[in-house]
C-alpha cells in the first residue's frame, strides 16, 4: 500500500495531467485574451465560490476534522479533463471550458498549497500535520504543472504523434483514476462506512448548489447559454484524484490512504450521479 501511495499515486496524476497537457494547444492559453470577461467569471467562479461554498457546507453539516479538510481539499483542485469532456457532452462552450482548465490548472501551483495549508490548521488545530507550503508547492509543479507543459509541447512539436496517444493516454488516465478511487476507499472503509450518510449528502448537496451557482452566475452576468453551461460545469466539477494526491502528499504514507482523501474518492463516484441529470438538461434545452 505504502509503495502505492508513495510512487503509484503521483506518478497516476502525472499521466492524468499529461493526458490533459496533450489535448490542449497554445491557442487555448491566448483565447483567455480574447475572452477576458466569460474567463474572468469562470475564474472567479473556481478559486472564490467553490471554496467559499465548501467551507459552508462543511460548517451546515457539522463534518469531522479530517473529513471536512478533504471537503477543502478537494474544493481547492480545478477540474481537469473530466470538466472538457462533460461540457463536450453538455453541447457547452468547449473551447473556453479548455481555456478554464488549462490557466487555473497552471494557477494551482501557488493557490492550493497556501489554501490547503490554511484548512489544515483551521479545521485541525493541534492536531494538524506539519505542511511545507514550498514543499506542497514543488510537488505540484512535478506532478501537475510539468506534466501539463509537456503534454502541450508534444502537441505544439510532434502533432502526429500526439494524436496517435492521446486516445490510449486517457483511456489509461481513466483506468489509473477508478483505481486510486477505489484504493482510497478500501484503505478507509470503516471511516466510509461510519460517514458515509453526512458525507454523501453533504458531497451531493455541494455538488449540486455549484452546479446552479455557476449558472446563475454566468446568466446574471449575461454570458450566453453555451458560456453559462460550461461555467457551470467547471464551478461544479473538481479533480478528485488531485484532492487523493494532496492528502497523501501532506500526510504521507505511513498509514496508508490518508482520511483527508476520502471526501475526493466519494466524489469521484458521486459527481457522476449528479452531473448527469444536468447534462441531459443541458442538451435537451
């Protein structure tokens, strides 16, 4: 377990991130000049609301300590790949859901590390582990960061062969994502088992409430149907397997599969649940 934790689980999100860096190209990072104000709501949407939104559902439903640090953990990690293809799915606005993903993921390297340090001694006091800001912060860039720049280099030089692996590249991501989920899980099963009614719903709840956020935002800010479903879905869809890596890297791997990561396994289940409902109104209107 230790040696899964310790080598599987980064090097899983590295390739997750590497599969994201491949399917994006230079012009998904300059469209955000040419689309400052939808961009501008979607990035207010992930790095103020969605934590703000955590932490008052982990306050309404008065979560545990390490389960409510999870519930901002996973607030805290933008939504990857997955958030591309539901807005793909949703008949959203593809190319600025791209753009979201590619700058706030790039961007996560200096908020998250600050903000997960933050929770960890709000929610945790004297209890909390010590977290190296910088050392959170270096382990970002190895394992999101440099893996994102690179995927978008072999695009940029090497199209052709880009396009030969990105299918099997994220056929693979998806394999290693149902695995550390389900890792997560077995190593806390009784700490699942024994939250699983609170957590749920509270997960479910979040979910649900930045779905609608999102979108309210977006139409209230008079973007078009297509910008407000893709602000939507990146308001309301995260990265859990960021949030399952995050927990491990700040607790390490001596007892397994750190409780702070259980909030981002169960979501990486239930987000499906929800999102679907929505998808199939999204298309349908």
């Amino acid at each position: 377990m230790d040696l899964l934790i310790s080598v599987g689980l980064p090097i899983s999100l590295a390739i997750i991130m590497l599969s994201l860096g491949i399917g994006l190209e230079i012009a998904d990072f300059r469209r955000v000049i040419s689309r400052r104000y939808p961009f501008a709501i979607g990035a207010l949407c992930q790095v103020v609301l969605l934590p703000v939104a955590a932490f008052a559902t982990v306050k309404l439903f008065g979560l545990p300590p390490e389960i409510a640090v999870g519930f901002m953990l996973l607030s805290f990690c933008p939504g990857g790949v997955t958030s591309n293809i539901l807005s793909k799915l949703a008949k959203a606005d593809v190319a600025l859901s791209v753009s979201l993903t590619a700058v706030i993921s790039l961007l996560s390297i200096l908020t998250v590390p600050i903000l997960a340090a933050w929770s960890i001694n709000h929610f945790m006091g004297e209890d909390a582990p010590e977290v190296s800001i910088s050392g959170l912060a270096i382990a970002m860039f190895l394992i999101t960061t440099l893996p994102v720049a690179i995927g978008v280099s072999v695009r940029r030089f090497a199209a052709t062969f880009a396009q030969k692996i990105d299918a099997p590249l994220s056929r693979l991501a998806t394999a290693l994502f149902v695995l550390i989920v389900l890792a997560a899980l077995a190593g806390n099963w009784q700490l699942f088992v024994d939250n699983l009614g609170v957590m749920g719903a509270g997960l479910i709840s979040l979910n649900v409430a930045l779905l609608l956020i999102g979108l309210g935002l977006a139409r209230a800010a008079s973007l078009s149907w297509n910008e407000s479903k893709t602000i939507s879905i990146e308001t309301g869809i995260q990265n859990s397997t960021l949030g399952i890596t995050l927990a491990a890297l700040i607790t390490g791997t001596e007892s397994g599969f750190s409780p702070l990561a259980l909030p981002s396994a169960v979501y990486g289940i239930t987000m499906y649940a929800v999102a679907i409902p929505f998808l199939a109104w999204f298309r349908n209107r």
